[in-house]
C-alpha cells in the first residue's frame, strides 16, 4: 500500500462562457454552466494512484470548514488517516475556465503550520500502519502539514524501515534531507540553489549540487515541455511525450502517482519515469486537476509508438473499461463475429454499429471457435492478425478475442446497452438479448462476405 502525505485541496472549478466585457468595468462577462469540485494536491495523488489501480492511504490534516467537500471527493477511499482540526479551514481553490483557459482563480487559505498535537498523530498513525506500508509520498504545497520537524521524521522513519520516500517538493529544502527521491520542477531547483536554470549547463550543475547537499539517492527534475532529467549514478533527460497541452494543473500530482503506482508494483526507475512520463502527457492534455487512468496511459504509450494494441483487450480486463466508460455516461455497442478476411461490407457493418452509441466493442471468435465454426480449413487469418485489422479501423474502439462458441459470458461481463447482429438473424434467437437494453439489426451488403471472397478467389486461381 503507498501511504501520501501532505496538503489535501478542495480545486472548485466553474465553467463557463463569454461573449461580452462588462459595462462596470473591462472585465469578462462569464456565464456559468457547470460548477464541480475535484481533489487537488495530494488528494489529487490518491484519486491518481486509485484511479491507475493502485492501493492507496491518505494522511493528512484539514480543516472542519469544508472537511465534507473534500472527503466527499475522497469516496470510497480508506480516510482515518486524515486528521480534522477545527481550528484550520480546509483550502479551497477556485478556478474560472472559459473555454480551455483558466480567467481567474480565487483562493480560501490560511497557510499556518500544524502545531506538535497533529505532528505526533500523523507519526503515530505512520507507525501503526508501518506493516501496510511499501512507499510514502510526500505531496507538500507549502500550506503547513509538512512541517520541517514532520517531513524530516517522517523520512527516518522510512529510512529506518527501508520504506521509499518520493517527494514533491515547495521550498524549505533542509527538510527532505536524505529523502530517496526529490522532484522539483526547473523553477524549484533555481530556487533551491539561488540561481536560474537557463540551459543543460546551469541543469546539470544545480542538480549535482542539490542532490549532493541533501544526501538524496534521486533527484528527478521536471522540466515542463522538455520532459525530465535524472540525477543517479548518472544524468539521463527523458523527452516529454505531450502533443498538445491545455493545462498543467496537477500534472506534478500526476507524475507522483504514477511514479509511486510503477514502482509497487516492481518497476524499475526507468520504466516507472517513462510511465509518469506518459500519464503526465495525458494529464496535460486535459482541463484542471484529472484522474489519469491506467488504460488512458496506455493507450497514450501504444500511441506514441504507432500501434493499436492498446485497444486489443484481454477478456479480465474489458470488464473494468466497460464500468468506467458506463460510469462517465458512455453508451457501450457490442457486436461480434470471426471477421475473417476484413472486407468492404464487414466496415460498412461496423460504421453503422458506432451511429448506435458512443463506444463499440467487438467481441472476436478465436481461432479454436473459428475452427468449430466454420470447419478445419477457417480461419485464413491468425486472431491477433484480425484482432489487428479491426483494430485499425477508426470506428472500432476495442476487440476482444473469446475462445467460446457464443459470445454470452462476454456480453455478461460487458452489459452493453446495444447489441448489434447482422439482418439474417431476423426471427432467429440472438444470443444474450437477455443481457442488453436493446438489440439491433444490421442487413449486410448483399455480394459482400468472407465465403463468397474465397470462392471468388479459389474460382480464379492463383496468377502465375
């Protein structure tokens, strides 16, 4: 389990739209659609680590105005770590956006340090929960949890029980003296060695030098549109992976996560920098504070490498996605088939089969239930070769291959809205119209179909 300790925000976003400047003064008229609440500092870390699968347990304090906000927003998570104090009031930032830009932001703060009662509870519960514990992330924005008496404890308490710390720094950097690993952004790092971070030069020198003065055993330094550099046994800059950005909020709790998510589960560092560095791509490319989910970074990642696996999906995992994309309102398509020999009328069946929804998913008949199917000499392509094809197809969004005779237990475990068959199944059962809201018939195009094509070419041979 990662424990994340630091500054739990309530990041209040309001939504809007504007057409016109004030007659009081020359300011924006915004028109508000949509007003939410998400989690941000550290309680943006743990909705990151749930959100990519990870075990996660917040710690903190916060204050009893607006303590349900926040710990609404934190639903579903284990949350005795988070001590209330009445005399704080919880941070709540509120941000403006119109359009995909930010207008303006208000904050409700009273930045004050905890005093020793809190600092104590947090050891306490740190040491209760010491068997629970693999990795500790120190999320500190500077708004009084991470005190330097706290944080410098709280690292001998990792040290001494071999737990990895990864801290996001503000300021006050005596404090993480001999944290495992320190990540500033290029800014945080002039400031903690009193000079600006121009080039590679002036990088090099002041992540040496920082890295040697706190005794740390990594630094790893954000760098925004230039990725991150690494300071270990070596320097290594890893380029960003962003092609668009929209806003950088919370891309720093984004990294954290998944560099904490990557590394419980074995990881290398390495491995577990390119993967925060995928989940930061996505996180950037998004409006506000956001949970990065595992399926969005890797999809990002096959992406980058010009490749559809990603949307090949195991039958274990199909029905987590089905829950999210049901979760954010999405209306699931099902259709299935062998798919053999990818041809003109099998896409036409397809493009009509996303116009039903929002999202399509084909189930796809192994090789082993081809054979059943269709006989000993079928099918002419491998499954991964047809899982491949149709996952090329733009309209296609995942594909997951079944060893079955019927689709059933799938379409159990996807509960789609819609499940699409093709015309000849009209007055004929459709397996698993019990499972769905609504069935759909789609006629083929007639001359169309994988028999006729390989009796066409058995009909003209082979050229010579």
């Amino acid at each position: 389990m990662i424990g994340v300790i630091g500054d739990f925000i309530v990041d209040h976003y309001i939504f809007g739209t504007s057409h016109r400047i004030s007659p009081e003064a020359p300011v924006p008229v915004v028109n508000v659609f949509r007003e939410e609440d998400r989690a941000g500092g550290a309680g943006n870390v743990v909705l990151n680590l749930a959100g990519l699968g990870g075990k996660v347990l917040p710690i903190g304090v916060i204050g009893e105005v607006g303590k349900e906000r926040l710990l609404k927003l934190l639903k579903g998570i284990e949350t005795d770590g988070i001590f209330v104090d009445r005399n704080r009031e919880t941070i709540i930032k509120s941000r403006v956006i119109v359009g995909n830009h930010q207008l303006v932001r208000v904050d409700r703060e009273q930045i004050q340090s905890i005093d020793r009662h809190w600092e104590e509870e947090i050891l306490k519960f740190l040491e209760k929960n010491r068997s629970r514990l693999s990795l500790l992330l120190l999320s500190d924005y500077g708004k009084g949890v991470l005190t330097p008496r706290l944080t410098s404890a709280i690292i001998k308490f990792a040290n001494r029980h071999g737990i990895k710390t990864i801290i996001d720094p503000k300021q006050d950097w005596e404090k993480y003296k001999n944290g495992w690993l320190l990540k500033p952004n290029r800014k945080e790092l002039g400031e903690a060695v009193g000079y600006p971070i121009t080039d590679d030069l002036t990088l090099r020198q002041a992540g040496w030098e920082l890295k040697e003065r706190l005794n740390l055993d990594y630094l790893l330094v954000t760098l925004s549109e230039e990725g991150m550099a690494l300071f270990g046994e070596q320097f290594q800059k890893i380029p960003t992976l962003a092609r668009e950005v929209y806003d950088v909020t919370g891309a720093g709790d984004t990294v954290l996560a998944a560099l904490g998510y990557s590394l419980e589960r074995g990881e290398s560092l390495e491995s577990a920098i390119h993967f925060a560095n995928g989940a930061a791509a996505v996180a950037i490319g998004k409006i506000g504070s956001v949970v990065v989910r595992l399926g969005e970074v890797m999809e990002f990642q096959k992406r980058i490498e010009n490749s559809v696996d990603y949307k090949i999906v195991s039958f274990e995992k199909i029905g987590k996605l089905a829950q999210e994309l049901k979760r954010e309102g999405k209306r699931i398509v099902f259709t299935n088939g062998c798919f053999d020999l990818l041809h003109y009328g099998h896409v036409k069946y397809l493009q009509q089969a996303k116009g039903l929804g929002d999202v399509l998913i084909v189930g796809l008949n192994s090789d082993l239930s081809v054979r059943k199917l269709k006989g000993k000499e079928r099918p002419i392509n491998s499954q991964y070769h047809r899982a491949y094809l149709l996952a090329s197809l733009e309209v296609v969004d995942f594909v997951v291959i079944f060893e079955e005779k019927t689709p059933y237990r799938l379409i159990e475990v996807i509960k789609p809205s819609i499940l699409v068959k093709g015309g000849d199944y009209r007055n004929k059962p459709v397996v698993g119209r019990d499972l769905v809201e609504q069935v759909e018939l789609i006629d083929y195009i007639e001359g169309h179909s994988t028999t006729s094509l390989i009796e066409k070419i058995r009909q003209k041979g082979i050229p010579s």
